[in-house]
C-alpha cells in the first residue's frame, strides 16, 4: 500500500523493507526518498515492477501532531504562477503553509522523476494522506499543468488522497485541476475525520473532486463539485482525530501499526 509507506523510516523505505512495503512490488533499487525536514515533509519515488507505473507518495501528519496541527492552523496564502513562461494557465492562491511544503521538495521529486523516467513513458500515480494528500494534489496538478519542472510530457494516471485539506482558493483553482485531474482523482474522507473540513470554505477553499465518503455503514462516490452537501460537507461538526488516523480498517499514521481500532 503505496500510500501508507511514507510514515516508514527513510532507511526503511529506501531498501522498501517497511512493514507497509511487500504489498507493492518496486523494481529493485528504484526508490528514492525525498524530505524536507523542517516542515516534516517525507516521501518517496518508485518504479513498480513489470512496467507498472512510478509511484509518488506523500507522508501525512504524525499522529502526536494532528490535534496541534488543527489548533495552529492558519488561512493565509500565496499567489503561484505554475506555468511560467507558457501562459496557459491563470496565476492560482494556494494555502501559504502546502504550497511551502511542497515546494521544499518539488525539486527532489523532478530530480527523482529524471533519474528513474527520463523521458516519461510510465504513467504516474500520486499519493498521500493527510497532508500528504494535499502535497499529492499540488504535484499532480504540477505535474499536468507545466511538462513539470524538467519539461518533460508526463501522464499522472490516478490520484488517490485520504483525509486530505483543501489546498487552492476560488474558480481559477476549482475548474484547472478539475479539468485536468476530476477523472484521475480519488479523494477519499472518512465520516467525521477533522482535516477534511480545513482550511475553511468561508475564507473561499475549495476541494478537489472525485470524492468518495464512507462512515460505519455505507460509500459512495460523490458528485463531481468536490464540495457535495450530500458527502463530509454535510458535517456542521467534523472533529474526529480517530477517523482521521483510520481509513479502510487500517491505523494509517505509522508504519504498520495497529492499535486495535477498526474504522471499516
């Protein structure tokens, strides 16, 4: 499970013995790990075997830090021209705090994805939990929105997130990566988990789509606004830790643990 290995140990993920590891085999010596340490950034790159797609996943939030990470949280943000010189897209606000996060590692994984696929043949498959689910939405949209860093055409094929903030402001943001990445997207929140409902709506944050809302007794995929009323938007109290650090039966913040809890 590509999306949980970024809490294991750096050494642990770079030979891909973590506990989390054998359930998605990696061409030998072709993970590289990327970070950024002084905001807790963490992840990897990998090359799947027989030819399967590179895989990008992005640490969340440590477990001891998610209640502080909610009462520190901040609404300000930063105005970001990901297309340069090509014009093809408008200038986009982004949550100051992701957007710093990711760009502390946004060089690493261009520099990862020219080492393992220099010409961007394997499609992409993009990550994250947490806040690395809102890193995975920021390189994604990265990634189709510019050639990437390196220029080089690249395809992301799936963006799978689970617990994951909002990350971009207004209609600029809304309607780019929907029409870039609605159809690859999976966003995944579960019941009454708190890090979905930052930062807040009122202060103009969207979601991106395709969401997909569970509780303790049913799913289903939600329309494509990434705001449905119908799904963890319909929450007027969304304060749960436990269904944050839970998702599909699994203790998610740490490197194979289970603490006993099903969230299933």
């Amino acid at each position: 499970m590509a999306r949980w290995g970024g809490y294991c140990d750096a050494d642990a993920i770079a030979d891909y013995s973590c506990d989390f590891c054998g359930h998605n085999a990696m061409e030998d010596e072709s993970v590289i790990v990327f970070s950024y340490d002084s905001l807790n950034v963490q992840g990897y790159l990998g090359l799947k075997v027989h030819g399967g797609p590179l895989v990008v996943s992005f640490r969340g939030t440590m477990p001891d830090s998610v209640t502080n990470w909610w009462d520190d949280f901040d609404t300000a943000w930063q105005t970001v021209d990901l297309d340069g010189e090509s014009g093809n897209l408008p200038p986009i606000q982004f949550h100051d705090g992701f957007f710093a996060a990711y760009d502390g590692v946004r060089a690493q994984i261009f520099d990862a994805l020219a080492k393992l696929d220099p010409t961007g043949v394997r499609p992409i498959e993009v990550v994250g939990h947490s806040l690395g689910g809102a890193l995975a939405h920021l390189c994604a949209f990265d990634l189709t929105s510019r050639g990437g860093h390196d220029r080089v055409d690249r395809t992301v094929s799936r963006v799978i997130t689970f617990g994951a903030p909002r990350v971009g402001r207004g209609e600029s943001w809304e309607l780019a990566y929907a029409e870039r990445l609605a159809e690859q997207t999976w966003r995944i929140t579960h019941h009454r988990d708190i890090v979905p409902s930052v930062p807040p709506a009122a202060f103009g944050f969207v979601h991106v789509p395709t969401e997909i809302f569970y509780d303790d007794t049913s799913s289903h995929v939600c329309n494509g606004s990434g705001e449905d009323p119908d799904c963890h938007n319909g929450y007027s109290i969304t304060t749960s830790v436990s269904d944050h650090t839970h998702y599909m039966g699994l203790h998610i913040c740490g490197c194979g643990e289970d603490d006993g809890h099903d969230a299933a």
